[in-house]
C-alpha cells in the first residue's frame, strides 16, 4: 500500500538494550475498498546471563476511520544459550486485543529446548495458538479449518514435537568415525486436543571417516 507517513528509529542503548519503533500510515486505496491504516511497532531487547536475551514487542494497527477499527498484538519472549553451546532455547507468550474481544481470550505461547553434546541430542517443541488470538499484521496459520460443508470453522491448535539422537563413536575404526540413531515426532491438535496431523521419524546415520 502507498506510505503515507513513515517514522523508523533503531539501535543500542548501552551495552545491554537494543531499541527499534516504527510508526507508518498508509494512504487509502479505494480502488481496493482498504482505509487508511495506521501502524505502530516497538521492540526491546535485553542481553541477560552469558548470551541470552530477553524481549518485548508491541504490535498495533488502526485503521484511520470513525469505526475505531484495531489489532494490538503484545509479546515476551525469552531466548536462551548457555555459554558452552550445549542449551539453547525459547520460550514466549503473545496477547492479541481487538474489538469483541472477550476478557482471558486471544493467547499464544510455545516454548522449545535443546541439549546438545558429542552424544546426545535431545529437543523438545510446543506451540499453541488460540482460535482468538488475531495478528492483522502478519498472519495466523492453522486455526482455520473447512467442514465438510465448506464453511470455515476457527480451532485452537496445539503442536508437541520431540526428538531424541543418541551417538557413538566406535575407537579404533579406520573408516567409521560415527553412527548414531534418530527417534522424531511432530502432532498437530486442535482444540479437544483430537490429533489432526501427525509425522514420525525413525532415523540411522553412519558417518565415515
């Protein structure tokens, strides 16, 4: 859409604060039946710990009319690496507001987390997403679904996703370094937790010297 209006500002405050914020508005498009639309967006970050980070944004737009139109997304997120490498991780939690809105409603979160060594690899994943939760700028993937009369019905969808690798190093071989073995899966639910998707994984590696 043509900007109409457009103010950016980023960086560093210190060592340990990083800053963005941007406010657009846009033109109308009558042509395409789209309002002028305002957007605002701020994002902080933290350094906490060896190398990990902990985050804050907003996300609002307003379309520019006398409806009172609007979407504000706010998030927290927390991304975790220790300093020797071997955890890493993330975890948030996003609030979306909108007009109708119940109180309580509009959530997502997932968290994941990995363990990594010569050895072991072990990763776990979880996401959820409201049928609520709304993100006009951007978009949600999943909570729509068709019926079997081709209406578009709105579902909460869960996803798990684990995943467990186990190496060895056989001592004293010429050709083989390493072998290891590989167990995966990732499942989509929906809202009574009905499993609507689901892949597993049995996997073998050999790596030659």
């Amino acid at each position: 859409f043509p900007s109409h209006d457009r103010v950016c500002v980023s960086g560093k405050l210190g060592t340990g604060w990083r800053l963005g914020a941007m406010n657009i508005s846009t033109a109308p498009v009558p042509e395409w039946n789209e309002k002028a639309v305002n957007y605002s967006v701020l994002a902080m970050q933290k350094k906490v710990f060896a190398a990990s980070t902990l985050g804050f944004i907003a996300v609002h737009d307003r379309k520019m009319d006398t409806t009172g139109d609007y979407n504000t997304v706010l998030g927290l997120e927390f991304n975790l690496l220790s300093k020797d490498s071997k955890w890493g991780g993330k975890g948030f939690v996003q609030k979306s507001d909108y007009q109708g809105l119940e109180f309580g409603k509009g959530y997502a979160h997932a968290t994941w987390l990995r363990y990594r060594d010569l050895r072991w690899f072990i990763m776990w994943n979880h996401e959820y997403v409201s049928k609520d939760f709304r993100a006009r700028t951007g978009f949600v993937p999943r909570i729509a679904n068709y019926d079997t009369n081709g209406k578009i019905v709105l579902y909460d969808y869960w996803r798990l996703e684990p995943e467990v690798k186990r190496t060895w190093y056989p001592k004293g071989s010429r050709w083989l370094n390493n072998y290891s073995v590989m167990l995966y899966n990732s499942s989509y639910y929906d809202s009574v937790f009905s499993t609507t998707e689901s892949e597993s994984e049995l996997g073998f590696d050999l790596s030659l010297q």
